[in-house]
C-alpha cells in the first residue's frame, strides 16, 4: 500500500519533548561533536568541486554566525574565516575521532543509539554514520518531536548546535529515520540560490512557482520546508524497505566502489528503487504538486539517465497535469529495480573487487 506510507503525515503518534536542558550544560558534549564535524571536514571537505565546496562554506558561515538567509555576507570577514577554517582542517586531517561524553559516560561517535538514549531525555538528538563515499558525519540538534509509525521511528530535530559541511536533510539507521529540518531548510535555500544564478526553465522553476518567493521568501521558505519534510520522510521509509530487500550485502558492495562511476550507478539504482517503493507513490498521493516538481528539479543527472522515462512522463504531467504516465511508470519500476539491484549483486559475489565494469555494463543496458 500507497495509503500505508502516505498516512505517515496525518496517523502517526508524536510525541513533543519537553524544553530542552540549556546547552551549556552539554557543554563537553557539544565541544566533542563539534570536534568530530570538524575532522570529518577536514578528510573530506576537498571531494566537493570548487564551485560547490564554495557555496556550502558561504552557508555554513551563515550557519555558525546566526545570519539570516539573503543577508549579505561580510566579504573580508568571510575571507578572513575559510582561510583560518582551512587551516584548523588541515591540523586536523591524521586525528582520531574523539569519544563523545555524555554527563557521566563516554561512547564511541558511532554509537548513535547509545548517545540518543542519554540525550534525548535532555531534549537533544545526536546522530552519526556513513553516507556517500563511506564519509562519516555526524550533528547534535535540539530535538523537535518524535513518532512512531507503522515499526518506524521518526525523530524531527530543529536547531542544531553541532554539524559537519555536507548536513544531508535526512539519514536512517536501523528503523529510525532522523530528519533534520534546519538542515534541509538550508539546503532547500542552497537549491533556490543555485536555480537564481541562471534561472532556468526547468522543473525546480516550476517549483518555486507555487510559493510567493517574491513577495514573501522567508514565508515561503518555511511553507516549502514543511512539504519537503513529509518528502523526506517518505524516501527515507523507502530506503529502509529497499535496506530490507536487499540486505547488508549491497552496503559491503557499495564500500569497494569509492569515487567511482559504479559507486555513483549503485547508489542511483538504490535511490530509485526507494523512490518507487515509497517516495513516487506517496507524491502521487498527496496531489502535491510543489512537491513532485521539486522532486524532479533535484534529481541527480546520473539518475536521469537511468530514468528518461519518468523525464519523459514528467514533462507530459507539467504540460497537461495529466499524471496517468507517471502511473504506468510506477506500475513497472518496483519490479525493474529491484531485479536489477539483485543482478548487480550477482555481479558482486561472482567477480568481488573487479566487478566495476561490468556493473556499469549491466546498468547501462537496463535504464528504464
């Protein structure tokens, strides 16, 4: 069921915390996440293309200084920070992570549950783990709600007080999905500015149609905030059922592809295989058309390729807001990638560390 996923916004149980402990008595907490934000930076900031790292250090600047959004930045002042910021990374490049203590006890940074279980009760959130390239990240957050649905844990943080350079809106651990919601309000105003540079006429155009950018941005931006959320939360479920079908195997697959083409074809199949699982269903059900055009205007060049056909279909529903393609589309993609998923991992386990060329091969001969 659609219905079972779309109810996520409107059934599950949530439970508002209590206002949180002032965050100077988290003081030693806060010190050693923030340490850790900064080695994973440290390691990993570089990977980013200049043009990219540049924006997200002119946001994370804005972050770290309380700036609101459009404010104009300080040039020598910002300057003057990524040069000294740079060169605490480099300082840091060959350091260990820190343990992160929490009143009385210390844990490694990646016992996220272990963490949560004593914060939480402070009105904080702490995650960590592994994402794109097998970069480690973590944040701290002051905790917003938490909800169960249907088996699923769903923790909403709002503020954070601690987060590295890349800050993705949403993770999942297990059947907890974190979403982050200062972070994807962030990066939702990352994508506007990017669009602003050229403004193009594409589907992200179409997006920032529906709201009143103009006349209203910080309005529209909290409204866009909050319908990107439920979207969120319906691709993470999705990548936890896609995690369930298609066991650990595909994660020790995915940690010997870094920097690679593969790397980006393996987790372009997945995403697309939690999106017809979840997301796409759930879209169509909401009737939310912000949200489906936001959808496409942020969609990966690498998964448009292996998707022409929901472009095609896309373009039809934009032009006629006739949806009956995406439908048919839907009806055949569970199936399309989940079986190529599965063939992939037969690539795996009959050719191990060499099986690169091949899973470029097998994908790029079963777009959809």
């Amino acid at each position: 069921g659609f219905s079972k996923v779309i109810a996520v916004s409107v059934t599950c149980k949530s439970t508002a915390p209590a206002p949180p402990t002032h965050i100077d008595d988290l003081a030693a907490t806060l010190e050693a996440v923030r340490s850790n934000c900064h080695i994973v930076d440290a390691q990993y900031a570089t990977d980013y293309t200049l043009c990219v790292y540049l924006l997200k250090m002119r946001e994370y600047y804005r972050w770290e200084h309380n700036l609101p959004f459009g404010a104009r930045l300080p040039h020598k002042a910002l300057t003057d920070w990524l040069t000294q910021r740079e060169t605490r990374w480099e300082a840091l490049q060959d350091t260990d992570f820190h343990p992160v203590p929490v009143m009385d006890t210390h844990h490694d940074p990646f016992e996220a549950e272990t963490i949560n279980h004593a914060l939480n009760e402070h009105g904080y959130v702490y995650s960590s783990g592994y994402g794109h390239g097998m970069k480690p990240m973590c944040f701290l957050g002051e905790r917003e709600s938490r909800r169960q649905y249907n088996g699923y844990s769903l923790v909403v943080s709002g503020r954070e007080h601690a987060r590295d350079l890349a800050s993705p809106p949403a993770m999942s651990q297990g059947k907890t999905i974190f979403v982050r919601r200062e972070s994807l309000r962030r990066m939702l105003w990352e994508k506007i500015e990017e669009w602003n540079w050229n403004k193009p006429a594409n589907a992200m155009q179409n997006a920032l149609g529906c709201y009143d950018f103009e006349g209203d941005a910080n309005a529209s931006l909290d409204a866009m905030t909050d319908n990107e959320v439920q979207s969120v939360i319906l691709h993470e479920i999705g990548e936890v059922m896609a995690g369930e079908r298609l066991g650990d195997e595909w994660e020790t697959m995915l940690s010997g592809l870094p920097h690679s083409k593969a790397e980006i074809m393996v987790r372009a199949v997945r995403d697309h295989l939690a999106d017809a699982l979840s997301t796409l269903p759930g879209l169509l059900q909401r009737d939310n058309a912000a949200s489906l055009h936001f959808y496409m205007g942020n969609m990966a060049n690498m998964r448009k390729e292996l998707f022409p056909g929901l472009v095609a279909a896309y373009e039809i529903w934009a032009a006629t807001g006739d949806t009956q393609d995406i439908e048919q589309l839907l009806a055949q993609s569970e199936e399309h990638w989940l079986t190529l998923a599965r063939q992939m991992l037969d690539v795996y386990r009959s050719q191990g560390s060499n099986c690169q060329a091949a899973l470029v091969e097998l994908v790029e001969a079963n777009t959809l």
